[in-house]
C-alpha cells in the first residue's frame, strides 16, 4: 500500500465522519452509553475481587506447640513447615511474645491476668498460605499435615470461615462471568449494529463507487478506519464520563460517609483494563464496519 | 470494440433480453432505443458488469468479460465511463470531489487530478460550481457533472443511460452536443434513450430494440 494510499484513506475516513457529523454523534453516544454500563461493572467487580482477596490474604494456619522444646526443636519445625509447597511464610511467636501480645489486646483488664502464676500460653507458629492455596481443600489438608508433625499441639485456621469464604468467591467468580458475559454481548450487539448504521447510511455511495472502478478494499479501508476511529472515541469517552462520576462520588463519599465507612475505599478501572476498553471499542468499530460494507460491495 | 453474441439475459424466467447479437466498432456513437421495459438499459449493465449472469458471449476489447472474477471488474470499469439517468452523484461531496474520486480510484497523483479536475469541469461549463453539492445544482448541471465525472480519467467507451431523461429539448440537446465532442476525441459512445427528437437530430447508427430482442440495426 503506497503512501499515496494511505493519507487518501485516513483523508477520506475523517472527511467521511465530518460529512456525517450527526450520525457520527449518535454513533459514538451510544457506544459511549453502553461502553459506561460496561465500566460500571467492571469498576464493582474488580473492587469486590479486591476486598475479598484481601480477606484471602487473612486466611492462615496457627500451629500451636507442645511446652518444652529446645531451640534447637523449634527450628527443625520451622524447616520442616517452611518445606510445604503451600507456606509462603511462617512467623515464630515465643510464650513470652504471646503473653504479652495477649496482654496488649487486654490492655484494659490487666488485673485479671495478675492471678496467673507461670506463663500458661503455648508458643506457636503463624502460617501464611501461598495465593495459589488459599481455598478451603488445600487449607484444611495442610492443616492436617501440620497436626502429624511431630511437636505440633494442635493446629487452628478457622475452618467454617475458609469454607465460607471459598463457595462466596466461587459464586462471585460465577456471578461475574455470567453478568460480564451478558454486559459484553450487549454491547457487542449495540456497537456493531450502531457502526453498521453509519454505513447503511451510505449504501448508495459505496455502489456508486464500485460503478466508477473502485476495488472493494479501495472503498472499504476508510470505512475500516473510521469504524475503528468511532469505537476508539466512544470507549475513550465513556471512560472519560465514568471518572467524571467517579471523582464526583466519591467526594460526596468522602465527605457524608466517611466517618460510616472508615477507611473503605473504592478504586478506578485499572490501566490495563482502560486498555481493553479502549481496544475493544476499536476492535467492534471494526468489525461493525467490516461485516457492513462487505455487504453492499457486491455490484 | 465490443461483440455480443447469442446474449440472452432472465429475470426469474422473465427473458429481459432475447438471442442479442451486435457489434459496436471502436470510435462510433451508437444509439439503443426502445420503448420502456425493451431491455436498453439490462444491456448496457451487461457491459458494465452491474449484471454478471447471462447466456451468450460478451467480448469487450477483445476480452470476455464472463471470464472476469469479481476482482478485475474495476479494472474493466476504470476504462468505461457510465452516465446514469439519475446522475449517481455523491451527495455529501462536492462537484469537484465527484469528478476528483474517479481519478483517486486509479492513483492519480494529486497535483495532476487538480488539473484534470478542473479542466473537464471547466470544458462542461461547470469551473463556477466546483464546490456546490449536486443538491443545489439543476438537473442539467448535475448531468454535466456526472458526464465530468464519466470522461475525466479518457476512457475508452462512455456508456449512457438515459442522460437526458429528465431534461427539456434544449438542455438535452446541450447534453447530446457534449457527447457528440467526446465521441470527436476518439471515444466509442453508447447512449441508451427513447427521445424520438434527438435520434432524429443527430442522424447517428440506432439499434431498437422491443420485448428484449434487436428489431432494428443501422
């Protein structure tokens, strides 16, 4: 394709959208329009993915041990646990540190500890899961695996709350897709079928050039360009209006619900998901245009 | 030029055209007649390939265009200018941009479209309205435009359908004057029209043609 090609098709694809301005208007409103619900689910979707991995990353073994090791003991137990292929850390706590952490955490009741005598708590290790097992299959086994350790007491993690946890991630992970999915087929069909619109319009014109001698790619590749020109300015504004909202919200947040919520937060769409926008945008303009005047190239 | 032998041509077993036999030499203006529905304007598609099924042979410079695929029809349209009764000009570009495209369908480069733009527009008495729309040109100066549009790039064969059809006598007359200077040039030209007056005036080669078959030819 020559240079002269080239400026010709981008020269006509823009002269073709300042010809059909209005259309073009309606075009890139509605892709925004349905490219914004699409935003809005993506924004509640990946923040709720954020809370509940941030629960994920609670999720822990405490692995109580018998009295009277010697150090020596507690580090083979240490190695032996670090060796699971799930551990991704395991943090001592010595009887000492857990009775003085336990009487932080009373720090108001102190008196009631006074009557203890020896230190009653047992020492322990705190395990944390690697993202990969962090489910309530691969929790419980290793806790299991814990407990024949020798020099292991006992081990808790919390069990029923894993377990919850797990079928709500499950179900979200379900949930998501299936309201995705449906949102990404509306818009799929409603971006398509708008850009098909803005090459109906000019069905007479696409024949006309054949008639002259045009090839098919000669007509075609400024229709292609100004598919992909549409859809890329639709996303891009309704990413634009969606931070619009966003910023707006949460001022409004920040200040009527701040003291209700804390330090609840909600984040925008990620780059790389700004980046599929954008590109999905482009690639339905594409398309839309592509399965459009390839159908009113046959004179 | 252009042969046609046996062609005949259906539309959904309606026959539009009967056992057509012809032949048009290079440099001559041929006139097609016919009441409507006699089938002048099924065969000028024929020959510009806007209708691709038909029985018979088709030899246009020596190359049947039955053979032709899908892609090489351009190249076969570029060497043939088509004037349509209803002009087919684009509407939302400018006279200029109209006569302008056919030269950008070949590569032309700019400077030289310019100049043949503006040349052929200037020849047909329209250099005062390059950058009208056809919407606000009349009828006559839409013809002469898409007539602009037909001869710019020299083609070898002009073919008309009707170009003064919705024209008064004079401005007809005005049109067919400016086919006649082409067809001077070295042209073939083949003008499909049922206006008794001009077939008259011009004295050129009529071909009538009724219910789709040749009842006249010289």
């Amino acid at each position: 394709m020559s240079l002269y090609n080239i400026t010709h098709f981008i020269e006509e694809a823009l002269n073709n959208i300042r010809r059909n301005a209005f259309v073009t208007v309606i075009t890139v409103g509605t892709i925004a329009l349905s490219f914004l619900i699409l935003g809005v689910f993506l924004i509640i979707f990946s923040n709720l993915k954020d809370i509940t991995s941030s629960w994920q990353e609670q999720i822990q073994i405490v692995a109580y041990l018998k009295e009277g090791l010697s150090s020596a003991d507690i580090t083979s137990l240490e190695e032996k646990i670090r060796a699971e292929r799930e551990v991704s850390s395991a943090h001592f706590i010595s009887k000492d540190k857990a009775l003085s952490e336990f009487k932080k955490d009373l720090a108001n009741q102190t008196g009631l500890l006074d009557g203890l005598g020896e230190n009653p708590l047992p020492a322990y290790f705190e395990v944390k899961i690697k993202k990969a097992y962090q489910d309530s299959g691969a929790v419980s086994s290793l806790a299991e695996r814990f407990k024949k350790i020798k020099g292991i007491e006992d081990v808790q993690y919390g069990q029923e709350w894993v377990e919850n946890l797990s079928s709500f991630l499950d179900l979200m992970v379900i949930a998501g897709l299936v309201v995705g999915g449906l949102v990404s087929l509306a818009v799929i069909l409603i971006v398509s079928n708008t850009v098909k619109l803005t090459v109906y319009a000019r069905a007479e014109d696409i024949e006309i050039m054949k008639l002259i001698g045009a090839t098919d790619w000669f007509v075609k590749i400024p229709f292609l360009i100004e598919g992909v020109v549409i859809g890329l300015v639709g996303a891009f504004l309704s990413i634009a209006i969606l931070f619009g909202i966003y910023q707006l919200l949460m001022q409004r947040l920040s200040l009527n619900a701040g003291i209700l919520l804390g330090k609840f937060s909600i984040a925008f769409l990620s780059w790389p998901d700004i980046a599929i926008l954008l590109f999905a945008g482009m690639l339905l303009g594409l398309f839309g245009s592509f399965v459009s005047v390839g159908r009113f190239l046959k004179v | 030029m252009i042969q046609m032998f046996h062609v005949s041509k259906y539309y959904d077993n309606y026959p539009a055209l009967r056992d057509i036999s012809l032949e048009i030499n290079k440099g001559e203006f041929i006139f097609i007649t016919g009441p409507s529905g006699a089938g002048k304007s099924t065969l000028l598609k024929l020959l510009f390939c806007a209708e691709r099924s038909y029985e018979g042979q088709i030899l246009i410079q020596g190359r049947n265009i039955a053979r032709l695929s899908d892609s090489k029809i351009p190249y076969l349209r570029r060497n043939m200018g088509v004037v349509f009764q209803d002009y087919k000009l684009l509407q939302h570009r400018t006279i200029y941009e109209n006569v302008a495209f056919t030269l950008k369908v070949i590569g032309m480069p700019r400077s030289e479209i310019k100049r043949k733009a503006y040349f052929v527009l200037k020849q047909l008495g329209l250099e005062h309205k390059l950058d009208s729309f056809p919407i606000k040109l009349s009828g006559g100066e839409q013809q002469r435009a898409a007539i602009a549009r037909a001869i710019v790039n020299e083609p070898a064969i002009l073919i008309a359908d009707e170009p003064t059809g919705n024209l008064d006598y004079n401005l007809s007359m005005e049109i067919f004057e400016i086919l006649k200077d082409i067809n001077v040039r070295g042209t073939t030209v083949i003008v499909a029209t049922h206006n008794r007056e001009v077939l008259n005036k011009m004295q050129r080669r009529i071909i009538a043609l009724e219910k789709g078959k040749i009842v006249s030819n010289g």
